[in-house]
C-alpha cells in the first residue's frame, strides 16, 4: 500500500500491556495502520517470521504475543515502519529489516564475537555464517582476501563494510571500487553520456552497497573529493595502490591476466579484495575466467585468504539459497 506523503498521519501509537504477555499497538489512523500491516498483512507476516514473535492484526490494533522481552523489540519495529510509512508513503522489505536491525544484533551479538560486528554509521552488521565470521576476520587481518560462492553471500556487501569503516577511522586515505564492463547476458548497446555515465550501468551494485551502509550525500561527497573511488577494472592497469582498500567486484568476468594485474597493484598499507561467482562467468569463452585459478595458485601464501561460499551463507530472501541450491544441483 503506498499513501502519498502529503496526507497527514496521526502518528501516536498507544501501547496495552496484558497479563498474558500480549502488547497490543493501538492505531488512532487507520490508513497508517494498514500501511505498517501491508496488503494481505503481508509486513506483518514478514516481522513475525524474522523476529519469531505471534503478530495478529485486529480492528484498529496489532497483538504482539511472546516474550515480554522480545514484545518491547517488536514494539519499537512498528515503531519504526509507522514512522517510515509516514515519511516515504510505503513500506520496503528492506524496511522491515532495518526495523528489527537492533533486535537482531541484540540477540545474536550474545554468541558473537564484538570483534565480528561492522559499525556503520547507518547500521551495524553481523556476520550470519562461520564462513562470514572467517571472511569479515580476512579482511581486516590479510592483505589479499579471495573470496567466490553464489550470489547473495554478502561478498561484496561486507567487503564495503569494512573499508568504509576503515576509510572513516583514517586507517586508509581511500577505497577503490571495480569491476569489469562485461555485459551480463545481453548487449546494452551504444551508451550515450561522458565516461563516467557510460561505465556507471555496470558499477550500480557497488553504489547501491556504499547508499546502504552511509548517508547519500556524504558518500557522493566522498566520491567527488576522490576518497572514494569507482572504476571498469581496465583503468586500474599501471597503477600503484598505497594506503587504499581495493574490491574487484565480479571477478569471475575477468580474465587469468586481468586479475593478476589488479593484484599486483597493491601498495604499502592496502588490502586487495577480489570477489566472483564462478556460476555467472558472462565472458564469451567461459575458460578465459580467471578467479579459480587465481584461488589454486594463491591459497597456500599466508599473506592471502580465500574463501568459499555456498548457498548455506546465502542472507539475501531465503528463496535465493533455494534457487542457488537448485542450480547447482543440477549442473552437478
């Protein structure tokens, strides 16, 4: 459901508590409760399954029945989404997420090692998976990580992470974002625009990883001053790396020679972090690939961490480990 923003919401939430351990959310306009419920109580479905708590919508309410603990969380989630209803008219399911970003933090940071956690200035984030833990520990330890599995393993994302906040705590004087032009299945075409729009189709994941973890215009800020920078991997040939935090992004696409190039520009105080998925190589000889082999000739050198990932550390929707599952049990 999507409102427009010009309307004005009654935005006060009252709160019954019961003694059955049931907090009821009571909404004073009801537009703004069926936008925090989502069409076929959709929203509502989705936090009960990501929190473990029983929601029920009910005439102008929302029963939380669970832990009196675990109610106070759930609370502050619809919270959360009333407010982003109110402010972008609809609600994502990206929402949802961040709404209960602290709760999860607060239930798995008990298991959890603080040294795990990336501290963003917009969120905090823990590694899902062992393999997660070992790679998040790569990167702030190695001084080249390789890493490859299926999408959604949060290669990139947490590659970002880590930089930025290295970039923010001045370990760094810049992070170094690129990936090859290599068109994903089909041809886009003539281009239109100077260089830089026309390489920007291809380089759209990283912003969107960069938009996520810190404000917009302090990250187009950084990017215009040049402590951020995003480029085709062909511009990196003949350059030397000091003080920086580089990411290949999809390196399955680029070439045995390409990759061996854009590790061997590393410099004094910088990390390289090369990333792919062996299962989307777009190269039209999928031989030329580069990636396995870079993992087979560099594994056994203790200043070089590789790690793989499978579908097990999927932490996109959960259909996407399903989906990655599926495929490679049949091209096995």
């Amino acid at each position: 459901m999507s409102i427009s923003k010009k309307k004005n919401f009654d935005s006060n939430l009252k709160f019954v508590y019961s003694d059955n351990d049931t907090l009821s959310v009571i909404f004073h306009d009801n537009d703004l409760l069926m936008g925090v419920v989502g069409e076929f109580n959709k929203n509502l479905k989705e936090l009960e399954k990501i929190t473990g708590s029983n929601l029920y919508s009910r005439g102008n309410s929302i029963l939380i029945k669970s832990t009196p603990d675990k109610n106070e969380k759930v609370k502050e989630a619809i919270q959360f989404l009333a407010n982003q209803f109110i402010n972008n008219g609809n609600i994502e399911n990206k929402d949802i997420l961040s709404s209960i970003d602290k709760f999860m933090i607060e239930e798995k940071v008990k298991n959890q090692n603080v040294t795990d956690i990336i501290k963003t200035p917009k969120k905090s984030i823990i590694p899902r998976s062992e393999k997660q833990k070992n790679y998040v520990r790569a990167l702030r330890q190695s001084d080249i990580i390789i890493s490859a599995g299926p999408a959604g393993t949060g290669k990139t994302f947490l590659a970002v992470a880590v930089g930025l906040t290295m970039l923010l705590e001045k370990k760094i004087e810049r992070i170094i974002l690129s990936r090859p032009a290599v068109e994903a299945g089909e041809r886009l075409g003539f281009l239109p625009g100077d260089m830089k729009e026309k390489v920007d189709p291809y380089l759209r994941p990283l912003y969107d990883s960069l938009y996520d973890l810190f404000h917009f215009e302090k990250i187009q800020r950084m990017i215009e001053i040049g402590d951020i920078e995003i480029a085709p991997l062909a511009y990196m040939r003949g350059r030397t790396l000091k003080n920086s935090f580089a990411i290949l992004d999809e390196a399955q696409n680029a070439t045995d020679t390409q990759i061996k190039m854009f590790l061997t520009r590393i410099g004094e105080n910088s990390k390289i972090v090369v990333n792919g998925d062996p299962s989307q190589i777009d190269l039209p000889n999928k031989s030329m690939s580069g990636l396995d082999r870079s993992k087979k000739l560099l594994s056994h050198l203790n200043e070089i961490t590789v790690i793989d990932f499978d579908h097990s550390d999927v932490v996109r929707h959960p259909l996407v480990s399903k989906i990655v599952k599926a495929y490679s049990n049949h091209n096995d």
